[in-house]
C-alpha cells in the first residue's frame, strides 16, 4: 500500500494536486477546533474589516472573521461526508456481499428493497423530516440521515461484481474446503469490491448530498452548527471589495 503511494506521489501530477487539496481541507478542519471565536455569536471582532495579517479573510458586518467561519465550516463538511461515506458504505457491503453471494429469493427481495430506495425521491423525504425533527438534528444524525440514502448504487455494483466472483475457481476452491460462505464473503469477495465501495465512486452515488451539506443543512433548518457562508446585505457585498463575488479584488466605488 505504501509504495502504490508512493508510486502516485511521484508519477502522477494529478493525484499530488488532489492529495495537497486534501491536505489543505484536514488542515483547516483541524485549525477549526482551536478557533478563538465562537462562529455562532456575532460582533465579537471589528465589522467590515479588509483582508490582513490579522484577519486574513476580512470580517463580515456582523463581525465575524471570515477566515474562521471557512474553517468551521470545512469542519462541517468533511465531519458530515465522512459520517455519511462510511454509513451508505456499510449499508451498501452488507446489501451487495448478501444479494451477490447468495442469489435465489434473497437476492430478489434484498434487490427489490435496493430499488426502492433507487427510485425514492430523496428531497421531499428530507422535506418531511425537516419538518418531524425541526431544531433536533445535530451534525452527527444529519450524516447518519444522508447516509441512508447513498447506498443503493454501490449495493447493485458491489453485488455485480460479487456475481462474477463466486463463479471464479478461488470461491470455488474455498466452497469445496468447507469455508463458511461469510468468511468467504469477507475474505475472498470483500477485498476485491474495495475500490467498489471506496468513498471516491461513492462521490457519484451520494456526493450531491455529501459535498453540498450547507443545502442539506438549511433543509433540516439546523441551528447547532451554522452555514457555512455569512449571512449580509447585498449593499454591503458590493461595497466591499474583498467580499464581492463579482469584482474580485478591485475595489468597487458605489
């Protein structure tokens, strides 16, 4: 594993680009948890502020420290997308490995029950809960929540790969010296549908849900974390020129 690391450091410029992004999100997740501001109270620097030493972000006309806020909230973000990868994943091992391996009338209702959940439409369900667990959720539960609805694609392809596996003559051989078909599932099959199950192909199943959980967050209306973008006018935007999303850094004069 070490050297197909290494190896991807030194021969692939696209995994260093990636691998320095990662690195740059677990440094500001970490940095978060020593924050000397509170994100949730207000006024607590001074308002209006342009980028500095000391403020290297500027602060909003709320006082607060954008720098931080981004921070707090790439805190949010990697907590909620790796509670949420590792549940969809578990779901979707235990589902796949089962379905695939031992066919017949299991497999049907395990994959009916996987094409329930295909064809649910995830946004009016969040909607409903929004509105049974208002001002209940915390950071945790809402992972917990998202991943219960990103394993059904990773479950049919875990299961398609696992199809494909038993009729190899290595779960033949273990089959025929009497392994247990969990043991073989798990030992023979399970390695094998890792890059399957891995959180990268997950990203196409329940990323939109992952890596846009600010939305997910205002859907559940959670106030025990806050969004991760500031909350002001759209005058004080344009006259700041360190704010404004349009103008880059020239200052605009109106």
């Amino acid at each position: 594993m070490l050297t197909v690391f290494r190896d991807l450091l030194k021969y692939d410029g696209r995994f260093r680009v990636a691998f320095v992004f990662l690195l740059f999100i677990v440094a500001m997740a970490v940095i978060a948890m020593v924050s000397p501001f509170d994100p949730k109270k207000t006024f607590v620097v001074p308002i209006d502020r342009a980028p500095s030493l000391e403020y290297p972000f500027g602060t909003t006309s709320r006082g607060q420290d954008l720098f931080w806020w981004m921070a707090y909230a790439v805190r949010n973000s990697l907590i909620l997308g790796i509670v949420c990868a590792l549940v969809s994943r578990i779901i979707a091992i235990a589902i796949g490995l089962t379905a695939g391996y031992r066919g017949g009338m299991i497999d049907r209702a395990l994959m009916s029950f996987n094409d329930g959940f295909v064809v649910m439409p995830v946004l009016p369900v969040l909607i409903l809960l929004s509105f049974l667990l208002r001002g209940k959720v915390s950071l945790l539960s809402l992972g917990i929540v998202l991943g219960l609805f990103g394993w059904p694609w990773d479950a049919r392809l875990i299961r398609a790969q696992v199809l494909s596996l038993k009729e190899r003559s290595f779960t033949r051989t273990a089959v025929y010296s009497g392994s247990n078909p969990v043991m073989i599932t798990l030992r023979e099959h399970l390695p094998l549908c890792c890059p399957s199950s891995s959180p990268p192909p997950s990203t196409i199943c329940c990323g939109p849900s992952v890596w846009k959980s600010p939305s997910a967050c205002s859907v559940f209306r959670t106030c025990r974390f806050p969004p991760s973008a500031p909350r002001s006018t759209g005058r004080t935007n344009i006259r700041r020129w360190w704010r404004g999303s349009g103008g880059g850094w020239r200052r605009r004069s109106w």
